[in-house]
C-alpha cells in the first residue's frame, strides 16, 4: 500500500486558518520579469555568508558562481542574468536588515527567465549513472538550500554523516502557509523532477525508506504523484504520506510526529532520529543540479494576496527585487496594508520594496487592512485573560503566554524555565490570542536577548 | 506607490476573535438560567442582574477614571461579573444590597489588581463573600418559588409558604446530618424539583436543567474546556458517595450535591473563569477537584451548608502556585 497514513495522522494543537490558496491555485506558472537589475544577496541561507568572487565592473554570465565560502556550512550563489557587475554594497535584506550584495546590471535580452525543460528527468534519466559523492558535490556547486524558508544547505543535510546515520527521507510537500501555491505548481508541473530529485537526495543520503509528506487538502497533487510513483522504477522505496490539513504541518518536527510518530528531541534537529527533511522545491532543484548542471538561480514564488491586482506563480530570476514582481503582477490596489515575504503565518514584512527575493522566498503576500483584521493592523492588545487558547494550540507543547509575559517583565531566566527555546515560532499562539497579543513576537524578542546575552558573557 | 505599509512581527493574520466576544459567550450561555430564574423568581430575577450589571459598568468606569486608565468597559467582563453575582444572590435581597456587593466585587475583586487579567480572585466570589460576611441575615433568607401554590405546604416542614420563605434544600440536608433523616428529606419529588428548579436557593442556581443547556453551549462553543466542570463534579460527587456509603442515614446522595446550591452554577460558570483559574490541563484537573472536594467538604464538615463560594476563593489562591507545579513539557522532551 502506497498510503501510509491516510490523512489521519497529525501532531497536537496547530490551527486551521483561512487557507486562500484557490487566489493562485489554478494558475499555471508563468515566466517572470526580465529585470533590468539583480541584487544577489550574499548570504541567502544559514551558516556562513559568501565573499564575493566578483569585482565591480567584471562581466558575468548567468549561471555564474559569484560569491562562496569556505565554511562547511554555506551554499555559493550565482549569478541569475548575463550582465555586469554594478557594485556590491548594502541592500535590505529580509532577515538581517541589510546586507551585503552584489548588484548585476543586465544586459543582452536572453534574460527573461524560462522554466527549466523537463524532458530529461523522464527519459534519458538514469539514477545509476550518478554516485553519491557526486550528487553532494552537484548539490553545494550548485548552491542548493532549503527553499521552504528556513535555507539550511542541502548538501549538509543530505551528506552522509557517520555520527548520525540517516534512515529516513522526509520530502515536506505540505505547504500548510496559508496563501502560497508555489510548491503546489511544482507538485501538479514539474512531478517528475520532483521525484528524480526525492530518488537523488535519497541515493545521496544512504536513507532506506522515503515519504512524501502531502497536506490532504491538496488531492490533485496527490494523485498526480502516486501516478508518477508508479511509473517510476523505484517506486517501492518512496511512499506517498497525506497528512491532515493543519498548520503548521510543514514544519519539520510535526511532519516528522505525524508520519512516523516520533518527536524530534527540543533544541534538536531531525538528524539525531535518523531523518533528513526537504524541501518539495528543494527535490526539484537538486534534480536540475545533478542532471543539467544548472546552479540554483531561480525559483517559483506565489505572488499573492487580496491586495494584488494579477496574482500567479511565477518563475522568477533570484535577486529580483520585490517591488519588480509586484509590478509586474499588475501592482496593488489601494487597500494594501502590508507586503509580507513569505506566508502570513510565518513571513517577513518588509518596508523596503527594493528587498530583493532570495533562494528561500517561495511568496510575496500583499494583505489589506481587512485580512489582517482591524484590531491586529492598530496593534490593539489588551490584557491577557488566561483563556489558555495558545497552551491549547501550541504544537511544541509550551507555554506561550507565560514566555511572553515574562520576555515583557525581562525575566528571561523564567522563560528559559518555560522552554522558551524550543519555541519553533509558528505565529499559532498570537494568530489565536483573542486579546490579540502578539504572544510569538514578544517570544522572538525574547531569543534575541537571550543570543545577545550569550554572547556577552565570558567563556 | 505604498507609503503606508506596516512592517510588524509575524503573525500577519490574527483569528477574528476577542475577548469581547468570549465574554459574550459566557453572557449567552447565562442565558437559560436567567430565564429560569424569571419564571420562578418573576420580577426580582429582572431587579437583581440589572442593578448587579449597572453597578458593576459603573464601578469599573469610576476605578478606570481613578487609575487614569483607558476605558474597559467594552470587554464585557464586567457584565458578566454581575450577572454570575445576581444570579448567586437570594432572590430577596434588597437591590442595596446587590448595589455594593457588585461595587465591591469590581473595585476590590478586579480592579485593585490591575484590571480584567490581573486579578486573583473571582470577583463575584469577592462580592458574594463580602456580602456573607457583613449582611448574613439577608443572604440567607429564602424565597419560594412562584409556581409554588400556597396549599403545598407539606413538601417540608419548616416552609413558611405564606411569608413566603423556605429554606434551601442544602439546610435540609445540614439538618439531615444531625436528625439521621436524609433519605427522608430527599425523595423522588424533590429530585425533580431540583431539576427545573422549583425550589428555594439562589436566583440562579436552583434549576439543574437551565444550567445544563448553558454549560453544554460554552463546551460545544469551545469557550470553556471540560476538564475544570468534570473534575468539579466528579470530586464532589465522589466525595458524596463515600460519605453516603458510610452512612445513607444522615448523609444525601451524591445526586443531590451535584444538583443542589451553587454546584453546577460553579462548575460551569465561576470555576472555569479563564482568569482565576490554571493554564495547564493538569493544572485544570488538580484545581476542579480541589474546588469539588472542598466544597463538599464545607458542606458535610464544615459550618455552613453551601461551600461553593469559599472554595472557589481557596483554589483561586492556590492557582499560581498550581500552575508552578503542572508545568508544560515541550513536545520534544526536556532540552537537555
Ligand atoms: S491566547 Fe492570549 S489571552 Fe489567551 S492565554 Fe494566551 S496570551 Fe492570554
Ligand atoms: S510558543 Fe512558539 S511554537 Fe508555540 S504556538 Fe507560539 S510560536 Fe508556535
């Protein structure tokens, strides 16, 4: 039996937020802009930011390694457009404020960005011909890492690592953001890359068994992947898991509770029970790397939200900045009230629309005042009553409202007593709090301190 | 384009709920009982709530403008604390008398503390002991219920249906322990009686079904969680039972806790105040059953009949330091 767990499967807690996902569902994904200009940014995953191989003024190609490092744990980053290197200085960038990047003038006209074809991962596709040193090696040239946001480099994870041996390939294609598509477009468009790359990433990591993580809300996508399985040699080994529609399903920990029902240990990683998860765009990039050779340069994002006039999917050139994208989707009518990277649930709002989009941003969400809700947008919040609804809902079993409110009293030894690290800052408890606290972002503040007092204190 | 985009923390979207309408609720799922208590106790069960409430709105604005605080007279709790007080107030008591004891519960029950979240005690509670302690003949005074004809006064002894008067049902069963009667005073017809609410006892605990339909609506409404109403009750009942097996002579059956006095009002309404109660399911469990056992024991112990009061008081102290003990282990175990 292909099914493993037949959608009854989940983690504790979690909630269902309206799912807006029909705004861009059904749309196809089409080529995005031909920019004039990209700004690369260059540190666009965890571990260590690049230098840059480049100099102002130099001549680039497409496709052309422009910033590395020698960390073990970093990723390169190329180039997406033939051009010429403008300068490289500060740019806003989404999770560290700013910067530094690499800024291309583009030049020629081969530069609007065409999807990859997808001949070659059904026909002359042969996983045979590629040993397991060779597709880690492909994945870091080609500076592949988690395209589901949190940007960790693929090719650690998927490397075999004799202190932690890995069973298990998780291939998280939940997508329990509300609003975003993209990964959905993949699953319907590109089926088959995603599963040359799942058989890819699986060869590489040694795991013996491999689930495909679907939300049940998505049977299209379902159902066009077991067909695929079927038709694919090594079928056996890869099982299609759908999950029941939560969010947040998609988060490693509670994909990993709900197909194999284990716990990842607080503070952990999946590593240490033995699982590898990625990414769904993450497998389809790892395909394109070990078979075409082409470096991770673009990507899909879901341009949506009730405040843009055209929303859809498109392919388009990383460093691409957000304001590029929204204009060519037809701009944003006059109620937009916030521009978020990413989902609502757990996106960046940016102010600075020049931000350019990164190898982790699958969506640009544009609310209006109407979403949010009235109360949210004016930063309304009134006391706490201990209704208890964000204990109820908090799928890492904590606190959140005690944490919150001693981060608020600047009691962080009580919030290091309630957990306040194994927080994975899912945004439920404040998406929940009826007295619209935001119970996550006080949580947030509160690991910021805590870091800056680590680093404070002598060894 | 876009001058005026917000940046802020994520969450972008927030549940539309608020505490406004989780107040609403509790106000809705009262409903039934204060209907009950207009059939049986006619005029003075539309007297009591609206001079509780007004009462309660007015102080609340008073210690508002005292504190130089905004406004908090939107979030409804304080309606709600009147009508929980009203409706846990003999149907006789002057309207005076529900005038200060409401004051009192806002002003010294909530406010002192800061405000709706940062009190400790229920502030009902509050108002209804203090109203205990200094005017204890009028809180204890009863009144029979309308429906009652005069003619029936056999159904107890000392029922004074022409003044109009009768005593609780729990001072029978007070009595009861001292006469080895029980079994007498509480039979079928009285069981019924307590189920729609024809007795004497407060305004708005004497009816076992009207509360019900309200308890089942904040349960179904998922604006209350099971465990504080279940452990009240299957304490108390528990509690009872040992007792009535020792001796069915002097002590009532289980039943007749559960349905009598402020059990029910208490397990539904008062107990499971979200403010005044503990976070965490355990917490929840450990406190519904301190509620439940130290309620009966007042009542089969202790000096008064009705306990309900007083042990809710007791809990609510104790709530911090519960919500201490019944900590949270995060889903992936203890970081080590
Ligand atoms: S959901 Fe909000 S009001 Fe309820 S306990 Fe949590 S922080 Fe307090
Ligand atoms: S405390 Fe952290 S993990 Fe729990 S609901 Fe809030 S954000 Fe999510």
């Amino acid at each position: 039996m292909r099914f493993v767990t037949k959608g009854r499967f989940s983690f504790r807690g979690g909630v269902h937020p309206p799912e807006k996902k029909e705004l861009t569902r059904d749309s196809e994904i089409q080529p995005g802009p031909a920019v004039k200009q990209v700004a690369i940014m260059l540190s666009q995953h965890i571990g260590a930011v690049c230098e840059s191989l480049v100099n102002k003024g130099d001549s680039v190609k497409a496709g052309q390694k422009i910033g590395d490092s020698d960390a073990f744990v970093s990723a390169p980053v190329h180039s997406s457009v033939n051009g010429k290197v403008k300068q490289i200085a500060l740019q806003s960038h989404a999770v560290l404020g700013r910067s530094m990047a690499v800024i291309i003038d583009a030049e020629g006209d081969d530069n609007p960005a065409s999807q990859p074809s997808h001949t070659e991962f059904t026909d002359s596709f042969d996983i045979d011909s590629y040993s397991s040193a060779q597709i880690c090696t492909a994945v870091r040239d080609a500076g592949i890492v988690g395209m589901g946001g949190a940007g960790f480099p693929t090719r650690v994870k998927i490397e075999p690592n004799p202190r932690m041996p890995k069973e298990t390939l998780i291939i998280d294609a939940c997508e329990c953001e509300p609003y975003i598509t993209c990964d959905y477009r993949i699953m319907l468009e590109w089926t088959k890359q995603i599963i040359a790359g799942t058989r890819l990433a699986r060869k590489a990591s040694g795991c013996s068994q491999v689930f495909i993580g679907i939300e049940d809300n998505k049977p299209n996508a379902i159902e066009m992947i077991s067909r695929t399985l079927e038709d694919c040699g090594d079928g056996d080994r890869i099982k299609l898991a759908p999950v029941k529609t939560k969010y947040p399903q998609g988060g490693e920990r509670q994909l990993i509770k709900a197909i194999l029902r284990k716990n990842v240990p607080a503070g952990g990683i999946p590593p240490m029970i033995g699982v590898v998860v990625l990414n769904v765009a993450t497998a389809a990039a790892i395909a394109e790397a070990v078979v075409s050779g082409t470096p991770l340069t673009h990507r899909v994002v879901t341009v949506t939200g009730e405040a843009i006039s055209k929303p859809g999917n498109y392919y388009a050139a990383i460093g691409t900045t957000v304001e590029d994208l929204i204009e060519f989707c037809g701009g944003v009518t006059e109620s937009c009230a916030k521009v978020v990277l990413g989902g609502p649930m757990m996106g960046i709002a940016i102010a600075d629309l020049k931000t350019p989009i990164t190898k982790t941003c699958g969506a640009i969400t544009v609310l209006t005042k109407r979403q949010i809700g009235r109360a949210k947008y004016e930063g309304r919040q009134t006391p706490c009553i201990r209704c208890g609804r964000c204990l109820e809902i908090c799928p890492e079993n904590l606190n959140p409202t005690k944490i919150a409110h001693a981060v608020k009293h600047n009691l962080l030894d009580v919030a290091l007593a309630y957990y306040i690290n194994a927080c994975m800052e899912c945004g439920c408890c404040s998406y929940v709090c009826p007295a619209n606290i935001e119970v996550t972002g006080y949580i947030k503040t509160g690991k910021i301190f805590l870091a800056r007092q680590k680093k404070k204190m002598p060894e | 384009m876009l001058k005026d985009i917000a940046v802020s923390n994520s969450p972008h979207i927030s549940k539309p709920l608020s505490t406004r309408a989780v107040m609403v609720d509790v106000v809705i799922g009262l409903v039934p009982a204060m209907a009950a208590a207009g059939y049986y106790f006619r005029v003075r069960a539309l007297i009591l709530p609206a001079a509780c409430v007004i009462s309660s709105l007015a102080a609340e604005w008073l210690c508002n403008l005292i504190r130089k605080k905004p406004g908090s007279l939107g979030d409804f709790s304080a309606v709600v604390t009147g009508i929980i007080l009203a409706l846990s107030l003999p149907p006789a008591l002057p309207v005076w008398t529900a005038v200060i004891g409401s004051a009192f519960s806002i002003a010294i029950g909530k406010m002192v503390f800061g405000g709706l979240g940062a009190n400790i005690f229920n502030p009902a509670m509050v108002g209804r002991t203090f109203l205990t302690a200094s005017f204890g003949m009028l809180m204890t005074t009863w009144m029979v219920p309308a429906t009652i004809p005069a003619a029936l006064s056999e159904i107890c002894p000392e029922n004074n249906v022409e003044a109009r008067t009768q005593a609780t049902p729990l001072a029978w069963s007070k009595q009861a322990i001292k006469d080895e009667n029980g079994a007498l005073i509480y039979n079928e017809q009285q069981f019924r009686a307590t189920l729609t609410g024809e007795v004497g006892g407060c305004l708005g605990e004497t009816s076992v079904i009207a509360l019900l339909i309200g308890g089942l609506y904040l349960l179904l409404r998922r604006t209350i969680n099971f465990h504080i109403p279940l452990a009240v009750l299957l304490s108390a009942f528990v509690f009872a039972a040992v007792f009535y097996l020792v001796d069915s002579d002097a002590y009532m059956q289980p039943f007749f806790h559960l349905s009598s006095g402020g059990m029910l009002l208490c397990a539904f309404f008062i107990a499971t105040d979200p403010v005044t109660a503990p976070l965490t399911r355990r917490g929840m469990w450990l406190f519904g059953i301190g509620v439940g056992a130290i309620t009966m024991l007042i009542r089969i112990v202790g000096g008064y009949p009705e306990g309900v009061m007083y042990s809710v008081l007791l809990m609510n102290a104790v709530t911090p330091l519960i919500d201490r003990l019944c900590r949270r282990i995060p889903a992936g175990g203890k970081p080590s």
